[in-house]
C-alpha cells in the first residue's frame, strides 16, 4: 500500500506524519511513505522518520536528485557526491539536456537559485563541468575521445558547410546569452558597423543538423562560421555575429539596436 499524501495539497506542503502514524496502526498490510524528499537528505533521515511512524519503507525520488549518496550507510557530504556523480557523467558522455535538468536538482551545489540558473544556461558541456572546478578533468577524458557518433556529426556538419568558410571560436557565457534577448543584438550591431565602414550588408542563415543549428554569417565573398551547440536560428546567427565583433574588436557598447532586420 502506497501512501501518497501529497496527492491534494502538492508537492511542497510538509508531510503530516501523525496522519501516517493512524494508518499504518489501522491496517494490516505494509505501508510505504512517499512524498517527504524535502525533509530527507541522508539515509539516517529515512530511518528516523520509519521509526517516528512505523511504517514499513521510505519511496524517494527528488532526495536522490538533491544527494546523490543518500542511500549509503556511511554519510557523504551531497556536494562530495554530487562531484562523483558529474565526474560519471563525464566519463559517460551525459548528454548535456540531462546534465542540466540533473544539476537543477542538486542540492547544496549553490548559494542561490541565481546561481544554478546561470549555470544551467551554458551550452556548452565544458563551461559547466569548468564551474565546479571539473575543467581539467573534462579536458583529460574527453581529449581524442572522438566517438563514432561524434565523427559522423562533424563530417555531416563539414558537408553541409561546404569548404572555405572562415571558422570563429568566441566562449559564450551565459550572462552573454542574455544580452542577446535584451540589451544587445549584435547583428544590428554588427550592420550597422559595416555599412558604416564601407562594407555590404552582411547576410546571415543558419545549418541545421540533428536539431543542432551553426551559424553562418556571409559580408562581401567571404563566409563565416561559429560552431556551437545552438539549440535555435536566432541564437546561432547572433552568436556568429558576436563571435565576429569579438575578433575585429568591433565595441558592442558604442551602438544602439534599432529596428530589427529581416535579414
């Protein structure tokens, strides 16, 4: 039998254990307390509360989210094992839509919820792993890693990208990312740099592969390229636009968005 309590007043209302307590000494059959993760960090946690109502087992699901370790009878600090946990999903290749919806749920990893939400706003694997000081580490297991899978999606992308394009690399924090949807729009930006300096307008497309888009910027006969794990067109042709800015040193604060463009 499965006591959900929850079931009425939500997920984040306390447990009323003294209910529990009266269910469990009127029936006969085993009884198993579900819905108090937000009271339980560590294996002792579950045991006091089963001695507390007498019930038969402890089900949790979002405790083992916050505390990786939190069935082990020897306690470990939720942030020792929630580094041994991001070093296996290194080792194992995360994919990184997992990783970020895992690491929302660690407890004990931040000082604020701003902290976790400017993390989890990387897209990129390293910038993350870098974040809890997993930045060697990373670079050490992943170097020559090069799967089948990986392989097969860069030479698709290579092919879809034809050759003579110029590559730009810019690391892309998130804090960065979130000029984009408001104080700075580097295609804007960057046209009006260019038409300002003589040049053509610059035209922008994107390549899509495995739901992945790259962002191609086009100015005049030459074709530039910024790799990255765009998850959306807007944000890859903006990325690519502020990849070139950052390597002409073209100064973002000096220019005001206008209209926006179709291009």
């Amino acid at each position: 039998k499965q006591w959900y309590q929850r079931r009425v007043r939500g997920s984040s209302a306390p447990c009323n254990y003294d209910m529990v307590t009266k269910i469990k000494k009127e029936l006969s059959i085993p009884v198993i307390l579900n819905g108090a993760s937000l009271e339980i960090t560590y294996r002792d946690d579950m045991e006091k509360l089963m001695e507390r109502t007498g019930v038969d087992g402890i089900m949790v699901a979002r405790a083992a989210w916050h505390n990786p370790a939190i069935f082990s009878k020897d306690p470990i600090p939720a942030k020792t094992a929630a580094e041994t946990f991001l070093k296996r999903c290194i080792d194992f290749e995360c994919p990184l839509n997992i990783l970020k919806y895992t690491i929302g749920k660690l407890r004990g990893l931040f000082f604020t919820p701003d902290g976790c939400l400017q993390v989890t706003r990387h897209i990129e694997p390293r910038l993350i792993y870098k974040h809890f000081g997993l930045g060697e580490y990373y670079d050490k297991v992943t170097a020559g890693r090069g799967t089948k899978i990986q392989d097969e999606f860069q030479k698709s992308k290579r092919q879809k990208l034809g050759d003579g394009h110029i590559l730009l690399k810019e690391e892309l924090t998130p804090t960065i990312l979130q000029t984009f949807r408001s104080t700075i729009a580097p295609r804007q930006i960057l046209n009006q740099w260019l038409i300002a300096n003589g040049f053509s307008n610059p035209t922008f497309s994107t390549v899509e592969n495995n739901k992945i888009f790259t962002g191609v910027l086009t100015i005049d006969n030459d074709t530039y390229v910024m790799e990255g794990d765009f998850k959306n067109k807007r944000t890859a042709t903006q990325a690519v636009a502020y990849a070139y800015c950052m390597r002409n040193h073209i100064e973002l604060r000096h220019y005001k968005t206008g209209p926006k463009t179709n291009r």
